[in-house]
C-alpha cells in the first residue's frame, strides 16, 4: 500500500503472514530512545551541511521530542503492518506531527541499515555500562566478605576430593580473579561497542558531506568505523558481547556450582537467605538454592544465544541482509540474562550465612600428607622420596585405623628414621595454611594481598 516504504514500486498486497513475519517493531521498540537520539543527531548534521533549515532542524527536534515522550509515557502507538520497525514508526510519528514535508527530509541520504547498526550499539554500550558497575558490586562484596572472613578454613577440593586445606576467603577470591578478568575484558568490549556507524549510509557513505565526526560525539561514541560496508554489516560488536556474556556466565555457572555443593546437607558450608531459596510444594523440610541452579541454566541459554547468532551472521554475503535483524532479539535477551544474573549473585553472596564449624569439622588430617612430605623436603630429603614416605604413612593410618594426626612420633619413626618429634606439628591445618605464603596462596598475608588487588580494580 502507498502507506508503506517501498510503495511507489510495489503495488500488490504482502502476504499477511510475511508482514508479521518481517516486521521487528515488537522487539526494536526497545531501541526507541537511541533511534531518536541518533535522528536528532542526523538532523543536525544535515543543517549544519545545509540540507535542513534551522527552522527545519528546530521542528525536527521538537517533533521528535513529542515522539519520545510517547514512548516514555506508554502513549505511543504503534500501527500494526505500519510501522515495520522502530524507524519507520518513529518517522511515520514525527510526520504526523511536524508535517510530511519537512518530516520527509529527515531521511535525507540515510538508510536504517546505518541507522539500526546506530541505535543497536548506542542500547548496547549503555547496558555494558550498567553491567560493568553490576560488575563491580559483584567484586566488592567477594573482596569484603574474604577480608572479613579470612579466618574461616575449609578444604580445597582436586576432582571433587578431599585435597588441602585452604581459606574459604582464598576460594572466594580464585571465583573474584576469574570475574576481574571479565571486568576488565568488558571495559575493552564496550570501547569497541561504542564506534560510530552513522554516515555510512545504505553502504557507499554519505553524498551530503556530512560531518561524521560531530555526529559521533553528539551521541558519545568514542570514534567511527571508517570503513562504510563495514559499518553497516558488522554484527561482531554484538556477538564480542555474547561472547564476554557467556564467559562470563560460564563462570557463574561454576560459581553457583561449588555453592550448590557446599549448601547440601552432607556440607552445610553456607546457607542460603531465604531471599534466594524456595521452598517445595510437596516436602515441608526443603529449601532449594533456586537462585544458584537459574545461574547455572541461565549459563546455558546466554552461550545458546551468542552461538546461534554466530550461526545467523557466519557466510553472510557483503553489507546489509535481512538476517542481520536476527541479531536484535538475542541481544536483547542475553544482555538481560547476564544482567540479572549478575545482580542475583551479588544478592545470594551478600546474604549468605557460612557455617566455619562445618568446614572445620570437614578437614581430614590425609589432606595434611602433602605437609608431611613437604616437612621431610625441609630436612634435605628429595621429593620424590618424601612423597613416597608420606604415602607409607597414609598407608600406616588406614591400616590401623589410627588417625594421621594421632600417629605417635614412634610410629613416624618406625617408617623413616628421620622423623623428628617436630613431625607431629604438621598437623594443624592454620600451620599448613600458613606455610603457603608465596604470592596468590592462601596464608593470610597472601591471601590479604589478593584482595588489595582486586581493590584496585574497582575504583
Ligand atoms: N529492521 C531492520 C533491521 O533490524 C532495519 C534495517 C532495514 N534495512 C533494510 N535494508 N531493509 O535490520
């Protein structure tokens, strides 16, 4: 019809069926407040290239502003089969208001493929913006809480066993590195984000000379694309983004793991408030870490997501194709998924309660044996000896069913004459948690030191 874009060409009607099918208002209308910014930023440049007037340009603005008050009042609406997406409805909009014939002229030289890849990384780099500081709660708490809890020790686990002693905080903090990594490859992410498309055009560039430049800081965006196919092809930035969400979610999901585990009743390490558990409908004792297990599937769909949108994009031909508008929804919902997830976290981690008798109760003197080796290495004796000698002596325990640490100094001696009665201090999980101590372990003056670390990148 003569209502639509592209009606001076196509006359018969479109399948009622493809217009649903084509159209993305449904879930672009989210970009709104983008999609006008970068109109009035275009606007702008036009009358500065002299192609509107400033009375043009003045009502183009106010027009606009209308538009946007709409939106944020809930007051727009959209014509079904109209308005195709959030820039045909945002300028079919702004003519009702201000006129067609200056409304028209918006469209100068612009094609929406410079125009969505605009509104896209604007929505994006603000998200980004948000999560980063999601982000850095996140990180203040797991610095806090291993501050504060330093004290607390528990067994670290190889292979789900039993391995060695270690701060509940040095765990806290191995979780605190990997998401400090994320943080610092999402403050690159959102720089590359946050690069302007806008002039580039259909794909050639722009006729009118505009000033690009000026377009791109009006909007905040921190350079161009130079290359102007590039610019309106490129869905890299969205899927860069997928990608740190899903490591990140990866991480999380790992995160939320461990907690699982240490909130069973077999650990009972932590528990969780009752903010982030549920009950069950059937058995009155439950409490479910739901909140933890949604973290670790939500891990599932974040990285579905970006595969899927790598699927879409990969063997595209040059510049704009219609698939590209599969890359909004994706977008939409995994900046959503890590972005709550995210601030679930910081919940569960700011209220959960520790149980340190329950870790204590859970240290076994065989994850002293190491300790035990080492004490013979400190006394001159090769390793791959000691290591051998400490296996006897395990060996001793289980056949005697005498406690390692209740292993007397002439049962050390019997198995290796150079035992001394020094031996038996091995066994005192601080002295063991203390003798690792080299930088990034978990004595606590290392362990402290890792916090300052982190500290220092969340300023
Ligand atoms: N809704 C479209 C999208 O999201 C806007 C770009 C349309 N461009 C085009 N040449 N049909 O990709």
């Amino acid at each position: 019809g003569e209502n639509m874009l592209w009606g001076g060409r196509f006359t018969g009607g479109l399948d009622p069926l493809m217009v649903s099918y084509n159209e993305s208002i449904y879930f672009d209308c989210k970009l709104y407040a983008q999609d006008i910014a970068g109109s009035v930023a275009w606007a702008r440049a036009n009358h500065k290239a002299g192609i509107l007037t400033v009375a043009e340009f003045s009502a183009i603005e106010s027009g606009f502003k209308e538009v946007k008050e709409e939106w944020d009042s809930g007051s727009f609406k959209i014509i079904s089969g109209v308005d195709e997406d959030i820039h045909t409805a945002n300028e079919r909009r702004l003519g009702e208001i201000i006129g067609k014939d200056i409304g028209g002229k918006l469209h100068t030289g612009r094609s929406r493929n410079e125009q969505v890849a605009t509104d896209m990384r604007l929505w994006l780099r603000d998200e980004l913006r948000k999560i980063e500081s999601y982000m850095v709660d996140f990180l203040k708490v797991t610095a806090a809480r291993a501050e504060q809890e330093i004290d607390h020790i528990m067994p670290g686990y190889t292979h789900l066993q039993r391995a060695q002693p270690i701060r509940w905080s040095h765990w806290m903090l191995s979780y605190g590195t990997a998401f400090a990594s994320d943080l610092e490859r999402l403050r690159e992410v959102i720089s590359r984000v946050n690069l302007s498309p806008l002039g580039a055009g259909a794909l050639a560039g722009n006729c009118f000379g505009l000033d690009r430049e000026a377009m791109a800081k009006e909007l905040g965006f921190e350079g161009l694309l130079w290359n102007s196919m590039a610019a309106v092809s490129s869905r890299d930035f969205v899927v860069e983004a997928m990608q740190w969400g899903s490591m990140c979610m990866l991480h999380m999901s790992r995160w939320a793991e461990d907690l699982i585990i240490y909130s069973s009743g077999e650990f009972a390490y932590v528990r969780l408030a009752d903010a982030y558990s549920t009950g069950s409908s059937l058995m009155p004792q439950k409490k479910n870490p739901d909140s933890l297990e949604l973290l670790r599937g939500k891990a599932g769909r974040a990285f579905g997501q970006m595969a899927g949108l790598m699927m879409t994009v990969k063997g595209l031909p040059s510049t704009y194709n219609k698939d590209l508008q599969e890359s909004l929804e994706p977008m939409l919902d995994h900046v959503k998924t890590v972005s709550d997830s995210i601030q679930i976290a910081t919940g569960v981690l700011s209220t959960l309660a520790v149980n340190p008798a329950k870790m204590k109760a859970s240290l076994d003197p065989f994850m002293l044996a190491t300790d035990l080796a080492d004490y013979l290495v400190k006394k001159g004796v090769p390793f791959r000896e000691t290591h051998h000698i400490s296996g006897q002596c395990v060996a001793f325990s289980e056949k005697t069913g005498t406690p390692m640490n209740e292993m007397t100094h002439g049962d050390f001696k019997g198995i290796d004459a150079r035992f001394g009665e020094d031996v038996l201090k091995c066994f005192d999980y601080e002295v063991s948690v203390e003798q690792h101590s080299a930088q990034g372990g978990t004595a606590r003056k290392s362990v402290l030191e890792q916090v300052e670390v982190l500290k220092s990148m969340l300023a």
